[in-house]
C-alpha cells in the first residue's frame, strides 16, 4: 500500500511585499491578498469540525502575537488541538531563518526565541520534532548541524538546485543522512534531510485555497461540472509517479503554500473529499491509502522502514531554479541592511549580557524600564529568509530597519540602568547610533566628555575608539586617570575630525575614559605624512610592527601584503570593479534581480584604473585614503598592534543614470597556486572548500560561470596554495568567490534596474538615488597551518565588538555608600582563546541562558593547539552572580540534554554510535572542537553588586 | 440617538460571469472568485462564534443545495440559528428575478418555489418579512404589487436612476409608500419601498471581505498600522451625513456584496471591533449607536416610528446610473433565450397542468419518471437578473438554455404519461422542440402520425396547427373522424413545406387529430395568387373576415390596416430599421452593451426602404412575405378568424463585419395624435403610461433621448389617440418607445461589438456568426374603449398557447377495460373570459396549488363588461377529481390568507382601511379586477380518470 501523507500548511513570510504587521492584520491586501490573524482563526475553527484534519504552523512571530489576542477559551481550544496532534509546529522558530546571509548566533537567537514560546505555552505537546525550512534559498551545512544540535528528528526543505534534484530523483536520494559538521562526531551533527517533492506547493490541480482557482470536488454526478472521478484517477496516477523517486511506501504533499488557509475550509473540505473518495478506491482494487498527517508523523514512518541512507557532506548552495537562474544575487543585497543586522546582533549580546550582570537592576533603573525582548524579537524577525537577505520590498526593507531601531531603543536603556549599577555613576548616557557616518553631537560638542566601553567578549580587547569631535585637541585619561595618547585625523575628503586612542577593555566588562578638550589649542597638521596628490613615483607604504603594505605609486593600488612576524610577503592587487547587471538576453530573458545574480559578461569592469589618494601617518594609524570615482572610495589602514590589513570601503549611490544596473566588488588577485579551490565559512563557522565549476554530489553543467560560482560569505573567504593563505573578514554576510586561481572577489553593493521574476517584483533601486554604504575588510596573511588562529578570533572580535557609550561625566553618584569604579569585568578570569561566550542572557527571574562555544575546528590550528578540546570550569566564573545551579539542554535550550533523544538513522557508511543520555555531572565543562554547549543555570547576584 | 443597523449579507448571482453550479462550487475562480457553498459553510461558523451576529441569506437556488449537502447535525444547527434570528432569510425567491424581462407567471412560480422550501424547511421562522431586490437593474410597478400580495412587509432595493436618487435624498423620500396597482384596493397593493443609501455596497473604506483590500482595524496602539481611532472616528462621521438623507433616527449600512462573506470571519471579526469601538464612544458622549441588525429588524424600527409616508404610483424604469447610461438595453439583449424562456414556461405550466389533471399517474406511467420539478427549477433559475436579462457571459447564457433543455425532458416524459392516461392510447410520443425552424423528424417522413393538441387555456381553442411535412397531400381528420380542411404551403425563400389546418381544442384538455398522406399526390401549386417578382403597382392586400391589411405596391411594405367589423382604418406604415451601438463619444464614454442601450444617433437606419415580396393566399391562410436583406424578412400573415394581423420576422445573424454594432427595431409608424404619451405593460400584467421625456416624480434632464426612452415590454405596448388603439403584442420581453406621436417601436435583436463596463465584461456578440432569431408581433386595431378585451385575451392565448405532441399512432390500448378518448377537457365548465387559471399545479400527494386571476384592469373593458367583478364556484369545476377542502394563502402560498399580517403603513393621502382577516366560507369565488387569488386544495382524483 502506498501512503500519501497530506500535510495541510501555511508558509507566512515574517514581511516579503507586505511588513509583518501588514501580513498579520491582512491590510494592503491589494499588494498582496494575505492576513495572517484569518488564517489562525480559519484554521483552528476548521480543525474542530473534523477530528482526522492535522495542520502545521511554522512561523512563531506570528502564531504569538495571534495567541496573545485570543481569548482563554479559545487558547484552551488550541491547546487541545496541540495536544492531540492536530495542530502541531513544525521548525518552530521565530522565523523561518534565512540560510545565507544569517550568522549562526542569530539563527540560535530566533530558534530559541520561537522554541521557549511552545515551550511556555504548550510544554513539550507544541515542541516541533522536524525542521521546516521550506522556502529558503538554498541550505547551508551549519543550518543542518544547529537543527541537529537543537534536538530536530528530520530536516524537510523544498529548494535545491534543479539539477541536483533530477539527479536525486533519479538515484532515490531525495532523502538522505547529511552529516553536516566535519567537526563533532556522528551522530550529533547528523540531520535526516528530505526534500520536498514540489518545493512546498499542492500537486498541479489539487490547490484549494482561496488564493488558488483550482477546480473542488464535485460529487454530484447530475452536475454539469462532475469531476470526482476524474479527479480521483489524476490523484492515483499523480502518487504513483511522485512514488518512483522515492524510496519507502510513504510519500508526502504539500497541501499549502504562501498564506494560504486563510479559508481553511475550502481546502480542508475538498482534502476531505479526496481522501475519502481516494481511499474508497481500494474496495475497488487501489493499493493508494491517502491521509491527513504532519511531516513528524511522515518522518516516523520512514525511520520505521529501518533503511540505509546515503550521507551528504556538503551544502545546497548555490541554489539555481534554472540554467542562468543562479540565486546568488541575494547574498549581497541590502548592503547596509546586512550591516545594520550584524550590528544588532552585536548590540543585543551586549545587552543580554549586561542585564545578566547587573541583575534585575538592569530592568528597573534610574533610567526607566530596559527590556532586551523588543530587540531580541526585532533580530529575530530579521533573520527571516526574506529581512536580512536583502529580498523584500523596499518599504518593508525600511521596516526591518524601523523594528531594529525600535529595538535599540530599550536595550539603551537598559545599558543605562546596567552601567549605572556596576560604574556606580549615574550618568546621562548617551547612544550615538551615527558614528559609522562620524556624527555624535555630544563628542563634536562637549569640551569634556566620558567614554564607556564595553567588551562583551571573554577576553580583554585592546580597541582603537575612534569618535567624531570638533577642531581641538584633546586630553584623554585612561580608568586610573593616566593620560594615554590620542589623536586627532582628518577624515577623507572632508573637514571632519575624529579622535583616536586606543582602550584596553577586561573581559565581559568595561572601561571607563575621560576626555577634556584642551583650551585654545587647534589639532596641530601633525599628519606629516599627508600627500594630496596625484600618486607620484615615490613608494606608497604603510606599516606596523606585524604588517606592511604597499601601493602602487603610479594607481595607488595596493599591490603587496607582507607579513612581518612570519616573514611573508604576497603580491596582491585589490581594486573595484562592477558587472553589468544582466536585463535577459537571448540565452535566457533571466535578469539579475534582488534574488538572482547575472552579470551580463563574465568579466567586471575597473571602477578605476587608478585613485586619487592620500596618506596619513600618525603614531595612532596609519592610513591609504584611495578615491576611486565620485561613488568609490577606501581608507587601507593599520592601527598598531593589529595583524590585518582594514580595507574600509565606502560605495555608492551606484549611479545607474546610464541604465546599467551595476553589482560592484572588491578584488584581491594573487599569483597563489590556488587550482580552483577557495574556502568560505558557512553561517560564520564551519568552514567548506569550494570548487569552481564543481558540485561533489553530481556533475554540473554550468551556465553561468560567474553567478554560478558564488557562494556565500558570512564572514571571511580564503585561497591557500598550501604554505599561505589569504584570508579576508567581512563585516556583514556577502556573496564572494575565486574566479581565478590567487583571486578572491567580494560584492560589497549592487543596485539593479529590473525585478527578476521571483515574487518581490521590484527592482533592487534601493531609495531615491540608492544607498551609500561603508563596510570593512580585513585581510589577513598567514601561513596556512596557523592562520585559523588569526582569522577565528580576529572574527570573533568583529561580531562582539566593544560598544561605546558616551556621557558628559560628573554624574551624581548612583549608590553613595560604595565606591564608584571605572572599571569592571564579568568574569573572574579570562575565557580560554578557543572558548567563546555566545550567549550570555537573562532567562527566567533567577536563571540565566548560558551558551559556551569552542570555536576551533578539529585540525583548524596546530601551532597553538587552539583545536584541542577544552575544560573549564564555571564554578565562580562571573562575578556579580554565582551559579547555584546549573542544567544542560539542547542548543536551543527547550529540552534538557539528559531528556532528549534524538530518531536514529543508518547510513550508508555504517552505523553512529547509540549516544547514551547525557548527564551533567560537575560545572567541569569540556567542550570539543566546534562544540556548543547550552546551560539553563540558576543564579543568584551578589550583593555588592 | 442615531442607530446604524449592520445588514450583513452577500449577493450571489444564481449565474453571471460563472454557470450556477460554477458559482455554488467554486470552479473558475479565475473568472470570479466566488464560491457559495464555501460562504454558506463559513457564515454559519461564523455566526456560532459570537450570538449577536446576524446574516440575511437571499438566494434559494443556492441555498436549498447547500443544505441537501449538509449534515443532519449541520442542518439542526441553522434550523437553531434561523429560530434564534441570527440568520434570517431576505426575499426568499428562488433567485433575486429580473424585473423588466420577466413575465408575472414565472415571478410568481419562482417566489412560490423558494418560499416554500424556507417553510418546509423552518416554517415561519424561515419566512422573509421584507422583499429585497437590491441588484436588479429598475424596478416594475408590478414586482411591487406581487410582493405586497405575497405578504410582505416591505421592500429594499438598491438601484434607481441617479436623477431620481438625488431628488429622493434631497427630499428625504429615499422610503416611501408605493401603490403598485391601479386596480387593487389599497393596502392590497400598498408596498412600504426603502432605496438603500449605497446600492448594497458597504461604505468606503469599510469593505472586509475577502474580495476587498480595505484596511482591517488595528487596536494595537503599539502597532505601526494602529488605525483604530481614525476609524471610529471616520464611521460617526459616515453615519451622521448618511442619517441626513433619511427620516428616522434609524438607518442601515449594507455590508456586503457579490459573492462576499465567503470567509465570514474576516467580515465579522471587523465589525465586532467597529460596533464595540463605536459604541464605547458614547461614554465620551457620542450619540450614535451601532447595532448587527437585519432588514426586517430594521423596517420593524421605522414603522414604530409611526410616521406619514409620501406615496408612490409610477415604477422605477428606466435605470440610469448617470448620464447617458441608461439600462435599456437588456430589455432586448439575447432575444432567443427570452423567448426560449416564455416558451418554456408555457411548457410548464401545461406539464403542471396535466400534472394535476392526470394525478399520480403522470409521474410514474409507462414512459418512466415524469417530473415537473427540473424544469420548475430551471424557469426560476431562468427569473434571475442575469439570466432572462440576457446580461450573463456567452457560456453562462448557453448553460441557461441546457437547464431549460434538461428540464424539459422529464416534463415531456410526463406528459406523456398523462397523456396515456387521459387519452387511455399508449403511444410513441413525439415532441418537437424545433418546430420554430420547421424541424421536426416524424411530421416530416411519417406516412400518417396524430397529433395531440393540449389547451391550457380555461377556455376553448381554435388554434391553426403548423407541422413541416414532406410534399405531399394530406388528409386530416378531427377527434371524431371528420376530415378538416388542412392545405400544404410553402415556407419563404425555402423549398420546404408545412402542413396547416385548424384545430379546436376544449378548455383545459386536448384534441387529437390524425394525419394521412394521401399517396401518390403531389401538393398543386394551390398557392394561386402567389407572385415571385418585385411589387408591382397592383395593390397587395390581405384580409380575412375581421382584418385588412394593404402593402405598398412599390416597396412591400405594409401601409395601412383596417378593422372591418368596427369599420376603423389606420394608415400604418412598418419597417425594419437599425440603430448604430456607440462605442462610447465625446458627450460620454458609455458604449451600447448587453445592459445599456446607447445609439451613436438619434434615428435609426433602414434596413431596407422596400422589400421583395411573395404573396400566398390559400383558404387557410393569407402571407405576404416580405424579404429586406439577407438577414431580415418577414411574413405577414391572416389566419381566417383571426382578430391581429400577425407579423413573423426573421432577423440574424447580424452582420457586423463593418465593425459597427447594431440594434435593429420594427417600428410602426402612423399618424395618431398620441401626445407623447404610449403605454406599456408592466411584467405581462397591468399597464402604465409613459410620456416621452418626462418622468411623474423628478424634472428630468434628458440625456439620452431614444434610449431614455425605452421601457420594458413583456407583452404589449400600444398608442391611442383616443379613438383608436393600436397594440402591438410580443412573443418575448423587448424594449419599446413611441419616440414620436403615432409611432411604435420594438427592439428585436442587438449585436455589439464593445462591453458596457457593468461587469459582464464580454461585447454582446453571441457565439460564433451570431444569432438568428424569429419572432412574432400580434398587431390589434381597436376602438380605444374595447380594446383591452382584444389584447388580454389574445396575449393569454400567446403566453399559453397549446401544446402539440405527435405520435406516430395506432398505439396500444392503454387501459384495456376503458374506451379511449381523442378529446378532453379537465373543466366541467368553461371559465369566464375574464379569469385566466394562473396556476394549476401539484403541491402533495393529495394537494393542489390553484391561482385564479381576473385579467381585466379596472374600467378597462367598457363594452363587455369584462372588468367587472366575477364570481365563480369552485365546486366539481375540474373533471379529474374533486376539491375536498380548499384554503386561501398569499400570493406565493408560503401562509395563509387568513394568517397573514402585515406591517401598516401611513401613506400621507390618507389612512388605508384595515382588511380584517380573510376566512374563506365558500368555494364560491369572486374575483375583483386584477385579483390574483391563491388556494391550496385537497383533492381526490376520480376513478375513472
């Protein structure tokens, strides 16, 4: 008997072509007809009226604000349903994230987030058993390996190549075990991956919402419009075929799509219908048993077929829905919105820890109510496959941002209240969300002022504070008051000023500077060094005591790296260059579009052969200001004591006056022997090795030699010809790749003229004249068997980098019978360098979210034996709380390890070991290469603080 | 305080854009989205949400399907809402009619049908109190005399002419009492008549259907989209100026419309937020009070406000909805299914009619299951205003006409039950359902066949039978044996022939005459005086004993017609001639389409200044066969005997390769004086007086002076001067004007070549090369003072004409022990030429509906006395069976007379008397001019057939 496993589903992007308000309520349903509060309300009245109707709901960000709105009997109705398996979840995160241009802390961030509220609310009846990534845009190895980590069954997805899926159809490899960590042993990163058989859509013909025109049933014979006959006949022959490619007497289909169930019972009615007239076929022979099921209850039948499955290693990416139709365009899209989401993530950790350190007092405070939930929840929302990919409309692009920004807002004070309670200064604090365009009115104004920094990494950080000030010369003071030095430059092409002194910041702490404007005496031209012209015959160099680099004096190019310590030195030019965005040729009529990336030839062109530049030299930085056109800019700068070269590249408005839509990248080319290989990291952390022209699971045929050889970049790519490597961190997620051995290429914007026929229908113009954005670049030279050591922490400081708060200073004091302190850290003593604190969070009144990551992976470092496993014990690690207990879970926290099991599956390459509960026996922690561990830990804040 | 009443409700089409069961499934939703069984299922959920929501549900046709589809428990839930009020039924036909293009019989029949299915299904609690017609497209004084005689309380519509609005609103006259007949004693006629404010549309921005894209409330002040105190504030305002047009301090708001509510949720999930938002207002003092309320419930409000109402005594045609638009057009449109619609009821009403006649027998007999109801069904289907209106797609149009054809079937089988029965001969029965094009297979090739003539007239026949026979001689014989004079002429411009001869059939009953070739004889050229040349000088006459009928020699066309029993001559001349469609011009853009009619020009076009003629005078018939062009000719012909001189034309298709749409008309010119005054039927039944140019209650400004004009005629118009009449009587419902003195015009065909922007959204072109269509005008001359009796009995005679049924003969014996019979009558006696039987037709087992009317208007017919009041019994009137009790009901038989109460009203000429309650003591029947008078009788049917 074959069976056909009906699951009924809704997939509810959190904000597309509508913001997730206006896809909640259901307004503008002209743009696109779509109310998220119907399809709840239509969907459980349609559950009660037949007790064999089963749904899934994935989208937690929705489903939450819905429930918050109902009323107790009706919530007891739902959790009725979810008890008895009618309404299940599925995935169950906030969203359902994005897999390219998310960074691995956000996605545990919004799971976590979705999971604890069907936790709270339904306990373990409204826990998903099955991810349900249905909709994005191919699927990463990370993404896998954290479904995995989080306790999921299965992984059911709906996009991959096309090609890829013929010749998965045809080898019955729809379904398979992917091992998706090349780190952490089998079976913990081991996922069972099905793909969808129709992405996530209903059978041709068999869609029955109202969004759909799809013909119902009718019974009646007498009707002119009869059809359950014929109807009946197109279904059995429809499973039948679907069967073929795959392997058990157990198929599933996608009974839903994009909002639909908004009508719940136009579908159910006419799935009811189907299934008993299908079903009604076997006392005429059928061998076909249709049936209302979820995708866990599909995935018990396969696991109980008790097979061998084959095991993937790799990823799905890059996605192509067709020849030319590479979706490789997004992983770049939204330049500045990608930025503004990594700069959340790093605000709101920040949060999260100081309301963990302060306590309570964080929350209610000098200061008012501080509350990280609404930035939590708006970081969450951006995770979705369509907020940080860049692939909504424009207005809800302006959303995203909006929800971040509203976000910030009680996290600011939160940090005021935290700050005030551990500094004992009750100051009026001051958050300047501008200076990545250097504007601060209380640093450009005030003739004295206070500089909070706070380091939310496990390890003191030694920063340069760079801050917009007015034309004078300040006297910077260190916590114990000692003068440091400090420095006034010039910003490019401009007559502003920012002041520089380089802070040394302890562990999960801060420090506190002060800085007075000397009177009467003007920033002295002490930038000697300074050149404002045209690049003459004279070497262009800068240097520290660890790298030097040089230009080209006649482009003013950079044309060579050198590695001081190690002795290294490597050719490499970098410069800008643009592809003409595709509008469809006689090819295919594909455009480059927010989604898809087609340059319309393969080869970019030079923004500029050469730039304008200007140096500056003092004993603080030293900097390559290189003007490339009037929307191209770079400062190439060294601060001392840092090991990477920072490219700080400011692009745009692209201008498309001529009617080419333009996608512009930042190119290193090496002579490195690098045979077609490069490597990206996958979510920020693991890292895969790439192949141009090459797919390790089917032989490609490629169509597009340059979209179809991008991938995404969280946050660093490298090529290595075995004795150096080249490694560039990126500030943001975007799209890279080596087209050419000893090449990397970054796309740092892109501004195009035509939508690409994937739904957003827009083109990706960006506002008015487009968008300006700056971002950073830091290369990194290294020997190959060391570099991991640089580019792990290196990235590590760049996603928690310090966050400055600024105050007038003379605050009144905050607890006059304690000594106020200018400094402070969390931790007694300092993380190990391969331990990073990834979730440092307030979780319940008395119990803190805690989540400790090794952040090397097996054989990553031999020098430093930084790839080791690692003890450490958390028995007073903090030191304004003890720990008086302490639970491990699963990774999004909603289970506790010990409980959770996990189905166990068989690959083809032998069997897993059976892992035995696993029970946490002293606050000794040992974590493995790449290894996560989670900790609901009791707590209890001391008094002093 | 001002009280809104919420009326919510939806308007399903019983066909339009999509076939009836399109519609009630849900299929092309692509063409519409609209699925009835899916608003049913879905309101009733809605409603057991919350109690004090309402719904009105209108249309039976849909209604009654969905329920047979329900459940019983589902069926005992909606009897308990319908009790309880929250659903309430609204005008209760089977569909909403038509009310220019429809016949009284079968808006009666189609009323009757539906209300009975609400009070065998949920007796009186089902029953509507209020008549609602809120789409069709103007509004007979006739539909509101019916509905006030079916008992209803009052009557809602929605579209009158924008003139006419704007006067009503200034006035405050949107409701008024309407006096619907002239002849009725008010109140019989009286109808309290409310103009809705926004045709049933909801208000601006207040639209929350499915359907809809307007904005939701949200009452999340948090929400970006917080619009919840606009709204409200936006609502009051709504409802204060809407409160200014009427009298009451109640008024209503319809929301709703086409095919909405098919996710009620959505609907009353909004209006629950307006009416608890508006209503807390008043606690800030705001004096309005929002209410879920019902038509019922709200007219209930405004007769206890017990105020003096404005009267009423014109209809509400033509229908203009601005400038230039004037509804006239479908009068006309489709002029084949209007007459395939007459004729079927025509079928009807003798299959009901032997029905009763012949008792059970008639539904199960020797031929199989003879069944009135699908065609009962399929001529109300056919009331719905899109349907006889001739304003459906061209596909919807066609499953009109295959419903009337698959109803016919089973009547034909129970005739042909009945038949055996009655006659007691078990023969072949043969119907010939294209004797209109000369088609019928038996008549053609058989060597002798009978022919049953049925007569469903209370009075006796004599009816010229018409059969296409092969050339031959035949003899006829009569139900007694005698040959009949019978002749063989041939048809106009054909080769082929039809055999004629008199038949006299007895008043509700049937003669059977039998045909013989006459073997080996050749028909002679008998047609003597026929002339195949173009006219001569000789005068062409025709004439028989009462009428003469001279043509122009010179062009063919009829010049004059004389009385010659009351000695009047009337100069009369008649041609063919054509209006030019607009396409839409600089006065306006209103093209001419399947609802407007909007001529380019005032004058039409001849189709042709003379015709070629052919003259056939034989002793049975006298034609002159006028041809104008290859696609319009005419016979014009004199039965012996016959009172109207009868004119057969033959229009289509219509040519209209010259891109140029056309409306062609027959129009009668003469020289009566008629003071711009003509007068036209309304629904087949009483006359109203129409003055061109001129409206009774509003100074008009004309517009469009033909089409604004035009008025409904579904049987007759006529002109007097005073003295003379001159009526002309149609076989269909046309348009019709007098646009000069002494002229009359119908409109007999159109094909258009643009849609007319009402939503039909196809050109009215009809399938393929377009139509041909034949039809007959009856032309009277009279004294003005005896001319109704003229036209009454004639148009009775039109719209029941006999029936013919052939049978090739010599058929066994169908009850053996009894002689069979050739002719019958199911009357004992005659009835008055004054009574017309409006209905005689199986209720139950032992039940019969019986409508008897008085056909005269009051003071209509002076000479014969036939407007006086008649009285006759009831007593052993039938000769098939007995009445053994017999109960008076309303006009739709859904209560009883005695019973009934209506809501009273307070006209402002003056108080109506109070009709105490009707007991009916004896079957002595007296009718009053124009009384329908409705009974429901128990019977027995007799022994002996």
């Amino acid at each position: 008997m074959l069976n056909v496993h009906l699951v009924a589903h809704t997939h509810d992007d959190v904000g597309w072509l509508k913001t997730v308000d206006q896809y909640f309520y259901g307004i503008q349903n002209d743009v696109q007809h779509a109310g998220v509060q119907y399809i709840l309300d239509s969907v459980i009245s349609s559950l009660l009226v037949e007790p064999t109707r089963r749904f899934i709901y994935v989208e937690i960000a929705f489903f939450s604000r819905w429930w918050h709105q109902q009323t107790n009997a009706t919530q007891e109705i739902v959790r009725n349903l979810v008890r008895q398996g009618r309404l299940e979840f599925a995935n169950g995160g906030w969203v359902m994230n994005d897999e390219a241009a998310t960074h691995y802390g956000a996605i545990i961030d919004q799971m976590t987030l979705g999971l604890r509220f069907l936790e709270d609310t339904f306990g373990s009846d409204g826990r998903p058993h099955v991810a349900w990534h249905i909709d994005p845009f191919g699927h990463s190895r990370e993404q896998a390996s954290l479904f995995a980590q989080m306790g999921f069954d299965g992984f059911f997805f709906g996009r991959l190549d096309y090609q890829d899926k013929k010749v998965r159809k045809k080898n019955l490899e729809m379904e398979q075990v992917w091992r998706a960590s090349a780190s952490l042993k089998p079976p913990a990163a081991d996922l069972f991956t099905s793909v969808l058989p129709n992405i996530y859509n209903p059978p041709e013909k068999l869609c029955w919402d109202v969004l759909c025109a799809d013909t119902p049933f009718v019974e009646d014979p007498s009707s002119p419009e009869y059809n359950a006959k014929e109807l009946v006949q197109y279904f059995l022959q429809l499973a039948t075929t679907q069967s073929q490619s795959y392997c058990t007497n157990h198929i599933v289909m996608t009974m839903g799509s994009d909002f639909q169930y908004e009508n719940a019972n136009m579908w159910f009615k006419n799935l009811d219908k189907l299934i008993q007239l299908v079903n009604a076929q076997q006392a005429n022979g059928s061998r076909v048993n249709v049936l209302y099921s979820t995708p866990a209850c599909y995935l018990w039948e396969l696991n109980k077929a008790n097979l061998t499955w084959s095991v993937k290693e790799d990823d799905f990416f890059p996605y192509a829905d067709g020849p030319h139709m590479f979706w490789t365009g997004f992983f770049s899209s939204r330049p500045a919105l990608k930025r503004y989401e990594r700069l959340s993530y790093n605000f709101l950790q920040v949060c999260n820890q100081l309301e963990v350190l302060a306590g309570p007092a964080a929350n209610v405070g000098p200061y008012g109510y501080g509350d990280s939930a609404p930035l939590n929840e708006a970081m969450a929302v951006l995770q979705h496959h369509d907020a940080v990919s860049g692939t909504s409309r424009q207005h809800v692009a302006n959303d995203y941002a909006r929800q971040l920004a509203a976000g910030w807002g009680p996290c600011e004070v939160l940090l005021s209240n935290a700050l005030a309670q551990l500094s004992g200064f009750k100051e009026d604090f001051t958050f300047c969300r501008e200076l990545n365009i250097s504007v601060c009115p209380l640093s450009q104004t005030a003739k004295s002022f206070q500089v909070t920094i706070y380091n939310p990494l496990g390890r003191k950080v030694d920063w340069m504070v760079r801050l917009p000030v007015s034309k004078h010369v300040f006297l910077v003071r260190d916590p114990n008051g000692t003068t440091v030095p400090s420095d006034v430059v010039t910003l490019p092409s401009s007559d502003s000023q920012e002041l520089l002194f380089s802070a040394s910041v302890p562990a999960l702490g801060f420090s506190i500077y002060s800085v007075t404007q000397v009177p009467g005496q003007r920033p002295q031209a002490h930038n000697l060094h300074s050149i404002f012209q045209k690049p003459s015959s004279r070497v262009l160099v800068i240097q520290n005591e660890h790298i030097r680099a040089k230009f080209d004096p006649d482009t003013g190019l950079l044309v060579e790296m050198e590695n001081l310590d190690q002795n290294l030195v490597l050719p490499v030019h970098q410069a800008f260059y643009w592809y003409n965005a595709s509008m469809g040729d006689n090819q295919s009529s594909q455009a480059s579009g927010a989604y898809i990336f087609r340059p319309s030839r393969q080869k970019p062109l030079l923004v500029s052969g050469w730039a304008q530049t200007h140096l500056v030299k003092t004993a603080l930085v030293q900097e390559v200001h290189q003007n490339f056109s009037a929307w191209c800019s770079q400062v190439v700068r060294l601060y001392p004591g840092q090991r990477h070269l920072e490219l700080e590249w400011t692009v745009g408005p692209i201008p498309v006056g001529d009617d080419w839509g333009k996608e512009v990248i930042s190119r290193f080319d090496t002579a490195l022997e690098t045979k077609g290989l490069f490597y990206t990291d996958s979510n920020g952390r693991e890292i895969l090795e790439r192949r141009r022209d090459y797919r390790p699971t089917w032989n490609l045929n490629q169509t597009e030699p340059v979209a179809g050889n991008y991938y995404p970049v969280n946050s660093r790519i490298y090529i290595t010809d075995g004795h150096k490597q080249l490694t560039v961190l990126t500030d943001r997620s975007q799209g890279g790749s080596s087209l050419s051995d000893g090449s990397i290429e970054l796309m740092v914007h892109r501004r195009l003229l035509k939508d690409d026929a994937r739904g957003v229908g827009e083109p990706l113009l960006e506002a008015g004249s487009g968008l300006w954005v700056r971002g950073r670049h830091l290369v990194l030279l290294d020997k190959a068997q060391s570099a991991a050591a640089g580019h792990r922490l290196q990235a590590e400081k760049e996603v928690l980098a310090p966050q400055v708060v600024l105050a007038r200073g003379g605050g009144a004091p905050y607890h006059p019978e304690v000594a106020p302190r200018t400094q402070f850290s969390g931790l007694r003593r300092e993380l190990p360098p391969s331990v990073h604190l990834l979730t440092l969070a307030r979780w319940g009144p008395n119990t803190v979210l805690l989540r400790l990551e090794h952040q090397f992976a097996v054989g990553e470092d031999s020098g430093r034996c930084l790839s080791s496993p690692v003890t450490l014990d958390l028995t007073d690690l903090f030191s304004t709380f003890t720990i008086t207990n302490l639970q491990e879970t699963t990774l999004a926290a909603n289970q506790l390890r010990a409980h959770a099991t996990r189905l166990r599956w068989t690959p083809n390459t032998g069997p897993t070991p059976h892992r035995s509960p696993h029970w946490l026996v002293s606050a000794n922690i040992t974590l493995q290469p790449m290894e996560i561990r989670t900790f609901l830990a009791s707590v209890q804040w001391k008094e002093d603080r």
